[in-house]
C-alpha cells in the first residue's frame, strides 16, 4: 500500500467519515481542525439513501436511531399558531421501509467521532496556512507555525474551504448563490410543542421549531436576499444582528426566539450556496464534501452524500493500493455525475423553497395536505432514494 499517511483538513460529516474509512482500509489518517472541539449546531437533516446505507456499513445504525428527533408530523401554522397544512412524517418513514431519520447534523457529526479508532490523529485549534506539493509529498504549514509532511491532502473543509481557496482558487470562482440565508440554533425554556416540527411563513421568511421533549428546543430561521449580503462568516455577532434585522417584526414566535438567541452555544448561519467545481482533485490533493460539490440545504443531501463521498474516495484508495491518480480520477468519475442530478434538483427547487408571497404560502399548504395520498407521496419521495448510484463493495 502506498501512500498511506493522508491529512484531512475538517473534523466534519465528510472529514470524520473519511478518517474512519481510511483507517478501516489500511491508512493512515490525521485530521486537522480550526475549531477547539468538534462543533455543535447545523439543522436538522432527513438521514436516508445511499447516506443510511453507509452508515449501516459503518456500524452505527443502532447509535443514530436513539438521537432521531422521531418527528410526528410537518405542521405549517400562522401567526396565531393555528395549523393550515400537514405531513404526516411518520408514514413518510414507512414509505421510505423505516431506513429513514431525522437527525441534527452535530448529533451524527458526534457519534461518527465516537467511532473512530482511538489512534487517529487529531489536531484540534488548527488550520492549514500553506500548501506546497511536488511528486512525493506535500507539505503544509499550519496557523500555530508548525510544519509537516504528508502522501495525500484531502480538503473536506466545507462551503468555505480553506484547501479549496489554496489550491484551487478563490471560492467566488465555484459559488452559486441561490438567494437564501439560513440559521439554527438550540434554546432552554421555551414551551414544548410536543413531536411536531411547526414551520411559520410570511413572505419571504421562515421559521420553525421543534422540541426534543427535554427541555430543549432547536429553532431554524430562513430568508431571501436577492444579493448576497457582506459579512464576516467568522463574526458570530454580526450573523445574530442581521437575523435580528430580518426577523424582529415577522410575528409568531420570533420575538421570543430572537431574545434567546445570544444565550445559545451552537449558533450557525451560512448563504444557502451550491459549490460546483470541474475538477475535484489536483496531483496529490483532493476535495470531498461540500468543498468541492456542496447541493446545499436546498437538497436535503448534503451530510448523507459527504458519508458517500468519503467512503468511495477511501474505497477508491485501498482497490488502487494506493495510488492516488487512479483512485482519485476513479472517484470523481463514479460520484460527479450523481452528484450533478442532485444538485440540479436543488435549484428547482430554489424557486419555491420559501414563499414569497401569501399565494405562495397558501399554494404550498394545500401542496402538502395532498401529501396524505399515498401516490403523491411516493411521487415527491424518489428524489430522495438515491436511484442510479449504486455503493461498491470495497
């Protein structure tokens, strides 16, 4: 086996997927991560597909079960909290033979940590500064002024990847913004509302709630912006005052959410942005994840196709014993196409994501009553079951 010592740049879904796979086939991983600990935050995602599957390989099936957020139903309210449209989203995981759930991204992101060897090295409170490569190694410099050598990098550093910037060039180059701004966050002491995740829309905004039944409660706020706005994704304050801005006087529940906000410890707020790159890898550095072909929220895919990704580029490794110009360019070559259905299937998406009128808003509470017959339900699942790509056994 050659080249067997591969840093990861990111301790997320797609980094801690990779580190586990690489190390099952015979590497060598170390990971390296800006944050001090593994982060907290992100919003719900539906767990299913091809992402399940990989999970099932992975062994941890029976952890992700007990963190399922086991939700009863969608519920579109108004501001009077009085429903006008509903999902049952029980009989949609019965649709789906119950190879479904519903998870926080940090929830999965904890216990695929809690899988990984003990051994694997990783480097939190770091970041990668400088990249050199040539024909045997390449060397990095990270933020602290320490320098190493490695076989292999693999950027699974995100949306706004540090490798990518590096490497490839400036992010703006790969970025499709597709109009939106997203937040969540968890709060304390806020009135449960049972197993129902209440969604309330005006035009052009949402927000929504779901209560774990603990005492906890994780709100998720969206809104449109034709352009996108200038700010400091590093600047957790200045995130907080532009959803304050959005959202101070849009009624329902907000207000009390708004002044919750700053007590909260897992604050995330990002673009809703798609990353589309021709080429996932260069010589001896690759890209995995949402760094090199991040769908977004939009496709409701994101964490489970960075599980997929990281368990074929791994695969792709060990069956080229090493070699990374094959198993890099088989990799891309197997996922890239896929990946372009799922992202087109987003950006239609994009146009309804959220109402920006009250005709809207009406048009899709009737949209999903409909939900209730079992054909259209079965319908508006098969984006969602991954057809058309089929996991190797590696």
């Amino acid at each position: 086996m050659k080249n067997k010592n591969i840093l990861i740049s990111g301790a997320g879904i797609a980094g801690v997927s990779l580190a586990f796979w690489l190390k099952k086939f015979g590497f060598q991983p170390t990971i390296i991560e800006i944050s001090p600990k593994l982060r907290e935050g992100g919003y719900a995602i539906d767990f299913m597909g091809a992402g399940y599957d990989v999970a099932e390989k992975m062994g941890i099936l029976a952890d992700l079960e007990k963190v399922d957020m086991d939700i009863s139903k969608l519920a579109f309210v108004d501001e009077n909290n009085r429903e006008h449209g509903s999902m049952n989203y029980r009989k949609i995981k019965r649709l789906m033979n119950n190879r479904a759930l519903t998870l926080l991204r940090s929830d999965l992101a904890k216990i695929m940590y809690k899988a990984l060897d003990k051994d694997i090295e990783i480097i939190f409170g770091d970041t990668i500064h400088k990249i050199a490569q040539d024909d045997e190694k390449v060397s990095v410099t990270f933020r602290s002024g320490s320098s190493r050598s490695f076989d292999l990098l693999i950027g699974a550093d995100g949306l706004h990847s540090k490798v990518r910037n590096l490497v490839f060039g400036n992010e703006a180059q790969f970025e499709k913004y597709y109009g939106y701004y997203t937040s969540s966050y968890t709060i304390e002491n806020f009135p449960d509302e049972g197993k129902v995740f209440s969604m309330y829309n005006i035009p052009n905004k949402q927000a929504a709630i779901y209560s774990d039944g603990k005492g906890k409660t994780m709100a998720f706020l969206i809104f449109t912006s034709p352009e996108k706005l200038s700010y400091d994704y590093h600047d957790v304050d200045q995130q907080k005052k532009i959803l304050k801005d959005q959202f101070t006087n849009a009624g329902w529940k907000c207000p009390e959410l708004l002044s919750k906000m700053d007590s909260t410890t897992d604050f995330y707020f990002d673009s809703i942005s798609q990353i589309k790159m021709v080429k996932w890898y260069k010589d001896r550095i690759a890209l995995i994840g949402d760094a090199c072909c991040c769908p977004s929220l939009l496709s409701g895919k994101g964490s489970t196709l960075a599980m997929v990704g990281a368990y074929m580029l791994a695969g792709e490794l060990k069956q080229a014993k090493g070699d990374y110009k094959v198993a890099f360019e088989q990799y891309e070559h197997s996922l890239q196409p896929f990946i372009a259905k799922k992202q087109k299937a987003a950006q239609r998406f994009a146009k309804s994501f959220v109402p920006k009128t009250n005709f809207g808003i009406w048009l899709r509470n009737i949209a999903f009553k409909a939900m209730s017959i079992p054909l259209v339900s079965k319908l508006l699942l098969n984006p969602f079951k991954d057809r058309g790509l089929k996991l190797k056994e590696y």
